[in-house]
C-alpha cells in the first residue's frame, strides 16, 4: 500500500480524543508538525471566536481525519514539492 500524505496547507477534519465524554472535532488548515512535551504533535490552523488560532492535536488523541480525494497524493503516483508534505505512520 502507498503511504498516505497530508499535504500543508489541506483543509482537514480531525476527530480526536478531549478531556471530556465526546470527542473533539477539528476543521482546519493543516500547517504542520511539532513536539508536544515528548510526543509528536498536528498543527491545524482554525477559526476561533475573533481571530484565527493554532490548535495543537497530539498524534496519541488521534481518532479519525476526514479528507477527499482531491486532497491525498500517494507516494509514487505524483512528484510533490516534499516541503510541503507531512508524513503520517
């Protein structure tokens, strides 16, 4: 199977684990990674109440993210500029 790519700058849903009962749902601009204490992070760009905010999703609350086709480029069928690709295993 090609390895799956999240490409900077994609619109994503990401569903991933809150300090609560429900899951926490995340529309939003995928802007990269980053570390979170001692664990890889998603970096997802939304729309708050007044102002735009960064949100942070540690990879280990990852539930589900949303995309369609138009958004994944697998790896071998197309020739991207990989400093705008982020790789997800």
């Amino acid at each position: 199977m090609d390895m799956v790519e999240i490409k900077k700058g994609g619109k994503y849903k990401v569903i991933s684990n809150s300090g609560k009962d429900e899951p926490m749902e995340t529309d939003g601009e995928f802007v990269g990674y980053t570390i979170l204490g001692e664990e890889g992070a998603l970096v997802f760009k939304v729309s708050g109440e007044k102002k735009v905010l960064l949100r942070l999703i540690p990879v280990s609350n990852l539930i589900a993210i949303d995309f369609g086709e138009d958004e994944v480029v697998t790896q071998g069928k197309s020739k991207t500029n990989h400093d705008s690709v982020n790789y997800i295993s």
